[in-house]
C-alpha cells in the first residue's frame, strides 16, 4: 500500500511539471508553428475582406452603367419609356421622348437623310445619326460622343441636346442622376451668341487651311485660331491672329478670301461653341514640311496633312 501510494505521489509530481513547462520550452519549431498561422490567418482574412469589397465596388459601377440612370427634369423625375444610359462616360436619352419632355411641339423622323427634326414651337433642332452635333437656331452643339442608334432606338448625347433648348444640366454621379433645369425660353440664337466678325473669319481660315481635311482637322486648325485669341503673344481676335504678319499663307495668297464650305461653317461654330481636340496647340504645318515648329516647338499630334504642335 505505501509503495503505491509513493508511486501515485510521484506520478502527480511529473503530470505536475509537464503542466507548468512554458509553451515555448518545447523548442522553437513548436513555438512558430502556434504563431504562424495565427499571423497568416489574419491576413488571409483581411486580404478576402478587400477583395469582397473590390468586388462588391465593380459589381455596383457596373450595374450603375447598365441600370437607366435617373432623369430629373426641373424637378420632376422624367420617364422617357428607353432608359437613358451612360456610354462613354457620357449619359444618352432617347431623342424623341427627352424632347417632347422638354416641351417639343413634335419630332419627325427623316429617313433619307436618317436624321429627326425637332420643333420647339420657336425653331428647329436637327440631329443626324452618326453626326457629332445637334443643330439649332442657327448654332452647333458639339456631341463628340456622336449621336447614335442604340436597340432602334435615336440616343443622343444629353448635354448637347439640353443645351439645344437652352436647358441647363448638372450630374450628380454619387447617386447616378441628371438634373436638368429649363426655363422654356430655347437657347439663344446664333446671331445673338456668336461674335459675326470671329464667326466669319475663323470660317474662312478653316476652309482655307483645311480644304480636304477631316472634319477633325478643321476643329483642330480652328482650337489653334482661338489658342491664340486667348493667349498673351497673339492679338485677341479671330481677324487679328489671321492677320498677324505672314503666321498663316491664306492671308497673303488671297485663298482666306474663298467662301467657306458648310463644314467649314459648323467646325467654326464648334470651335465657338466650346468644342476641343487640341488644348492649347498653337502652331501647325503641313506634315510632309520640317518648319521652325518642327524644331522649336513640342510635338502634339498629327491630323490628316496637318502636324500640331504646342
């Protein structure tokens, strides 16, 4: 009896010691392989938690791209039957419905020119598809976007069309939503906006500097006109750039004297209107030359027979 009792003691004295050894006296092995997954599991799981939420973020742009975004009409959510999409960064509305909700008189589709004609009840406002701008009383509004033709339906830019009625827009993209605001007045016609003596000349430098160009090349010639209007070196208006000693040949070739082309007449109107495909260039040349800007200047881009530079 009292040896198995001194065995029992003995035998709780040893379970005793094995109990109190520190965690990390059983080797360094033992103590990283309790810690490290500890760490790593906590990255893991904060990694997940990112990549849900990145996740989540996409999931959420994308279903604000494809939803119909919310078309707010001077304070009136405006239900135009297609829903207005963003495309481009730019948000679309069906022609006819955003019109009539603007308070057109009537919209007729012309399929042979595959264009729609808007009366407002005060003038016209032309819209081709395909085209890059919306024409009314007498001004061009630029939609670089181009205007388009989406599930049959005609979807156009909506800051150019708003503007054609002289209606303002604000994007409020925190809740996907455009505010547009009109008085009903129209916009202000082309003789009233536009400066005639710039209208005419920048018309007549496009076209004779940019005869056989592509459209955006007489947008272009015309940026670097107004480039130099706006600048500190150059006189400040359109005749005065023209005219400035011998900086463009049609001044002194007689071929600024040529009556202008119609899409020489809108790029000009474009140009006046805001429209930009070149920001601050302010020398071109014909691309095939090696001029004083093709070594003094920065190189910007070249458009059709035309190299620009800043």
């Amino acid at each position: 009896m009292k040896k198995h009792l001194i065995a029992a003691v003995a035998l709780i004295l040893v379970l005793s010691m094995a109990l109190t050894i520190p965690a990390g006296a059983a080797g360094v092995e033992d103590t990283d392989n309790t810690v490290a997954p500890e760490t790593s599991s906590e990255e893991a799981s904060d990694a997940a938690e990112e990549a849900e939420e990145a996740a989540a973020e996409a999931e959420e742009d994308e279903e604000a791209e494809s939803r119909g975004l919310r078309i707010v009409i001077n304070g009136i959510d405006a239900d135009l039957g297609v829903p207005a999409m963003l495309i481009d960064s730019t948000t679309y509305v069906p022609l006819r419905a955003f019109a009539m909700a603007l308070g057109a008189k009537s919209v007729t589709w012309r399929s042979d020119t595959a264009s729609a004609e808007i009366n407002t009840g005060k003038y016209t406002i032309e819209a081709y598809i395909g085209g890059i701008e919306i024409a009314a009383n007498g001004r061009n509004f630029y939609a670089p976007t181009g205007n388009r033709l989406i599930n049959g339906v005609f979807m156009v830019p909506i800051r150019p069309i708003a503007a054609a009625f002289g209606a303002d827009v604000r994007w409020a993209g925190e809740i996907s939503t455009v505010y547009v605001t009109s008085s009903g007045a129209g916009c202000k016609s082309g003789d009233e906006f536009y400066d005639q003596d710039n209208l005419y000349w920048l018309a007549h430098i496009i076209n004779a500097e940019a005869r056989g160009e592509p459209f955006e090349g007489k947008l272009a010639v015309g940026n670097v006109v107004m480039n130099r209007v706006r600048s500190d070196y150059y006189p400040n208006t359109v005749y005065g750039v023209v005219f400035d000693g011998i900086q463009f040949t049609p001044s002194f070739d007689g071929s600024i004297y040529l009556d202008p082309s119609y899409d020489s007449w809108v790029a000009a109107k474009l140009v006046l209107e805001g429209a930009v495909v070149i920001p601050e260039c302010l020398f071109f040349a014909a691309a095939y030359l090696n001029c004083w800007a093709t070594y003094n200047r920065d190189y910007c881009t070249t458009i059709g027979g035309h190299t620009f530079y800043y």
